[in-house]
C-alpha cells in the first residue's frame, strides 16, 4: 500500500504530518470510533453520506479491495462502476498519502518459496518450534540488532519481553550478541531455558558433522523473571552480564513486539539512562497503552487539538489490512461473520437489553452456519437461552446486508493505519524532542507480521551508516 517514508522525514516535516493526522482523524472519527457489531443496532450504514452508500452499495468484497483498499490489484487498472463523490475518493487519497507505508524498501526473495512453513535463510536448529511468521521476525530483527549493535558498540543486548526466548537465542546463538532475556511470566521462562538446552544439542550435533558450520564460544542468553513497569525503571535491566574493562557497559534494548506499555517503558529507558545507548522496539497491542501515559509521550502531540486516541480507535490500529484485503479479493465466505455477529447483537439487545457488547467465544466455522444457527450458539455462549424464539425475517434481513457490513468495516479499516502512523509518529517526536535520533523502518512483510514498523534510536548520529540496517543479509 503506497504512503509516506518515515525515514528521513525533517523534525518540521513530522511535526507538520502530526497536524495533518489529528485533523483527518477528527474529521472521520465517528466511523473509527464505531464498534462493528453495532451496525444495525445503531444503524452505521445510516450514518454515512448518502452519496458514499450509493457508491459503496452492493460492490462484493473483491472490488472493496481494489476500489477502495486499493489492494492487492494495485496494478490493475480501477475501473469505478459510478462516479465516486469527491470526499470518498480524497479520504482514499489522504489515507494512502498520510499513513507509514508498511512496505520494505528492499526486494526480498521469498524465504517460504520452497517450503511454507520453514524459511530457507534460518538453519534448521533455529527453526524447530517456531513458526513461519516467528521465523521471519527474528532472523530481521536479529540482524539488524546485530547491525545496530556493531554500529553503536554496544556490548550487550537486552531483550524485553522475550518470552519463549526465541529472539534472544538467534541472537545470542545464531549471531554471537551477548543477551539478556527479561520476561515477566515464570513458565515462559522455564519453557526458554528447556529451549535453550534443545538449541544447544542440536547445534551440537551439527558441528560434530561439520566443525565449521557452528562457531565456539557462543554463550547462551542469560534469562530473568521481571516485571518491568511502564513507569519506574528497572535495575535488574540495567545491570551488566559481565564486568567490562573499557568504557563500562554500552546497552542495546529490544523487544519484538513489546506489548503495549512494554515499548513505552523501552523508551522510558532509552531516555533516562545513559547506559542504553540504542533501541529497536517493534510495538504491538496499542489498545493497552495506558491513558494517559501511554499516549501521547511527545508534546508536540500533546498540544495538538484532537490528538484523543481512545481505546476504539486504538484497538483498530492493530488489525491487518493486508490480510483482510487478501480475505476480500478472494472473498472468503468467512467475511460474514461481522455480519452474523451484527445480527446476533441485536437479538441479545432484545432479549436482555443490559447486556451490550458481550464477549462470544469463537463459534466454528461459521460460514457453514445458516444465521438462525449462529445466532442460537451465540445466544448460549452469552448464558441466554438459545430456544428464544427469533425474528427468522429479520435475521434474514439482516443477512442480505452483507456487503453493507463488509464495506462499513473495510472503510473503518482504510483509516487504521493513520492511527498507527500517528502513535508511532508521536514515539519518533517524543524521542526527537528529547536530542536523540530516531527513525522508522518497515522491518517484516506486512503479509507475514502486520505490526512490522521497528522503531530505531540512538544517542550518536549514525549518518549514512544506517542505511546498511535497511538492507537485507545475503
């Protein structure tokens, strides 16, 4: 999807997005702010223009995906069945033009080309028990750490929220870094260390059969149980691995999608504490960013009239639009099921008019489902009684709205990624206002790992040096 570089953007550059981004967010925050399984409980198709819903009426989800997505047939020709009114088509336009294109700027050749589910640029060892998706993480944020580390000598690496340790065991096993693991729950720990000693028997077998393949002197990551706090910091983070002769220790903090307030707490530390002296911190979850605390960190946002991102707008942030876009072009028969849970909101409302918004435990293969059915399962896993007797019109009504529902959704989701940019663009501002440096790098494959933006700092300009973390190992 086209959009705005964040690399190399001037500081008046990102401040002036900033006031772009809040204003478009302003503009159309009643359909970001809207939950989709209100739609015919609180009419959102009625709440577009009139001229939007004739343009956007009965086109199938696949022409959503090139009309108004614009993907993935970008490189088709569009082909508009009617003429678009003008404000649809520059909330297009502007969503395209403000956003953090997400797309790396290097060709990768496919890693799953021969294999699906084993990427051909990670040895074997380092790919039992993690998944494609995980794979692919890794090895690029691994090596840029490896990049990042060289580049600003740092000494050791401290990987925040590791987890299962699989990060930190390519890095310190694969890649030879020195690493620190701190994870907050005890049985992930436990289940790295297991890990741990599996990697090793295994790469021990590998050098038995050929020495050169596995270099010695590679040392395992060392991994603590700590919870670190989004505010105050944390020693236990700080301290060395080792005791340094030369210039005492130089620290790089990581984290592969830290959740929530995790990514602020890295930044936090960036800041404070003049061991750290490099960040890449890829960031997910942003609904759980504290409020306030969480955002905004810089002031420039702060000051802005509309900077308000709550918990809707946050949580929209996080969805993959390159998936769902996939979902319409070959329109999946799972797509209904926004539909189905619209409907099913509507009976609840009916029978129990308290209870709005209710969780639903996922309900199998709903595409399979007539709406009767869906919503009688919908009905038990909410504890109303699944034998209410139903509207069968109305529900069937309802379902006819399919597309209705699709294109609402699909339209909220045109928009997802100016919040993210704007989140991410106030981290870059919050560390600029601070005198550091600081860019933004499209890092996975959107396709792969949807939250794919790492956020680099330093405390010393790398100058054109940071190009060479960009570019993809061979």
């Amino acid at each position: 999807m086209p959009g705005v570089s964040a690399r190399g953007l001037s500081y008046g550059e990102r401040r002036q997005l900033a006031v772009n981004l809040t204003r478009v967010l302003e503009l159309y925050r009643p359909i970001l702010d809207a939950y989709i399984i209100e739609f015919f409980t609180d009419n959102l198709w009625g709440t577009l223009p009139c001229s939007w819903q004739e343009a956007l009426d009965g086109l199938d989800p696949p022409q959503l995906a090139t009309l108004l997505l614009g993907m993935p047939g970008e490189g088709e020709v569009v082909r508009y069945r009617s003429v678009w009114p003008l404000t649809l088509l520059a909330l297009k336009s502007t969503a395209c033009a403000l956003a953090f294109t997400r797309t790396p700027g290097f060709q990768t050749p496919s890693e799953f080309l021969e294999n699906p589910s084993q990427s051909s640029r990670l040895t074997a060892p380092f790919r039992k028990h993690v998944k494609p998706k995980k794979q692919h993480e890794i090895r690029r944020l691994g090596e840029l750490v490896k990049k990042l580390s060289d580049l600003t000598g740092c000494t050791q690496v401290v990987d925040v929220g590791s987890g299962q340790g699989h990060l930190s065991r390519f890095m310190s096993l694969g890649l030879g870094l020195m690493v620190k693991s701190i994870e907050g729950d005890q049985r992930l720990v436990e289940r790295a260390q297991y890990l741990d000693q599996q990697l090793l028997q295994a790469l021990a077998k590998v050098e038995k059969r050929n020495p050169r393949v596995v270099q010695r002197g590679r040392c395992l990551p060392q991994h603590v149980v700590k919870w670190v706090d989004p505010i105050d910091l944390c020693e236990e983070l700080l301290l060395p691995l080792e005791s340094t002769q030369h210039g005492g220790t130089r620290l790089l903090l990581t984290g592969l999608h830290a959740c929530g307030d995790l990514s602020v707490a890295l930044l936090r530390h960036f800041c404070c504490c003049p061991e750290v002296v490099a960040l890449a911190s890829v960031g997910c979850c942003y609904m759980k960013l504290s409020d306030p605390g969480g955002y905004p960190l810089s002031q420039w946002v702060a000051d802005l009239p509309g900077y308000e991102l709550p918990y809707r707008l946050r949580e929209g942030a996080c969805h993959a639009l390159e998936e769902y876009a996939e979902r319409l072009q070959k329109a999946r028969p799972d797509l209904r099921t926004h539909c189905y849970r619209a409907a099913l909101e509507t009976v609840i409302r009916h029978a129990c008019p308290e209870l709005q918004r209710p969780g639903v435990q996922g309900i199998p293969r709903v595409h399979e489902l007539k709406i009767e059915e869906y919503v009688q399962r919908g009905l038990q896993r909410v504890g109303l009684d699944p034998q209410l007797p139903l509207n069968l019109a109305a529900l069937q009504a309802h379902e006819a709205q399919e597309n209705r529902v699709v294109a609402f959704f699909s339209l909220a989701l045109l928009m997802a990624p100016l919040v993210e940019t704007l989140i991410l663009l106030d981290r870059l501002l919050y560390l600029q206002e601070q005198g550091f440096h600081a860019e933004l790098l499209p890092i996975f494959s959107p396709e792969l790992s949807p939250r794919n933006m790492v956020l680099v700092a330093t405390k010393m300009p790398l100058g054109q040096a940071f190009s060479a973390l960009e570019t993809e190992d061979s």
